[in-house]
C-alpha cells in the first residue's frame, strides 16, 4: 500500500434527478439498477414544498467521477435520464425534473400537464 493517497481530477459536471416518493423504494431500487448499469450516485432526501401542498421525495445526484471520469459529458445527462425513467415507472410517479449547469429539464406524463399537451400537440 503506498503511503501517498492518489489524487484525480476530472471536469466538474453533475446532474441530478428530482423526483417525490419514498426514499426507500428508491434507495432499494436504485441499488439493484446500479449492479445492473454499473453506476455510482448520491441519494438524499428533500421536501418539495410548493403552493397548496407539500411532497417528500428525493434527489439523486450523478458527477464525473474523477476515479472514472468521462470525456463525453452527455453520458453522464444519458445515464440520470434513463435512471429518472426508470424510477418513475418503478414508483408510480407522474413527473421528475432533471437539473445540469445549463438547464432544468421538467418530464410529465400527466395528461392534464401542459408539456403532457406539448408533446401531443408536437411542440
């Protein structure tokens, strides 16, 4: 073992998911996606408190790891938007937003939702 720690850096980018539900159905599920797609992410729960209500869910967060870094940056955006998907059907949710250091992406599958209407109208 050598007695210098290694030192890496890499880009800075992340991206993370924003989704309500249980936090424990998605820690659990995102454990077995991740043996399956080998990947490595952050799990931290957040209330998303809004006019009229308040939900609990969660934000999983997605880096270019410097121990296994990216070149191709979109992999990494890729890699959380299938994860987001496959949360949301695997959860029974309606909506999830996915964040990066250019833009907020919001997904519904809503009807009612006005991007729900945007996509049927082909916008």
């Amino acid at each position: 073992m050598s007695s210098h720690p290694a030192v890496k850096a890499a880009p800075t980018f992340s991206v993370d998911i924003h989704m309500a539900g249980d936090i424990a159905a998605a820690g659990l599920f995102i454990q077995r996606y991740a043996i399956e797609n080998g990947m490595c992410v952050t799990l931290m729960p957040q209330s998303f408190i809004y006019t009229g209500g308040r939900e609990e869910g969660f934000r999983v967060g997605f880096i270019n790891y410097p121990r296994f870094p990216t070149t191709h940056l979109p992999h990494i955006q890729d890699a959380a938007y299938r994860l987001a998907l496959a949360l949301l059907e695997e959860l029974g949710q309606h909506s999830f937003c996915i964040t990066d250091p250019e833009r907020t992406v919001w997904y519904s599958r809503r009807e009612a939702d006005p991007a729900a209407q945007s996509r049927e109208m082909g916008q």
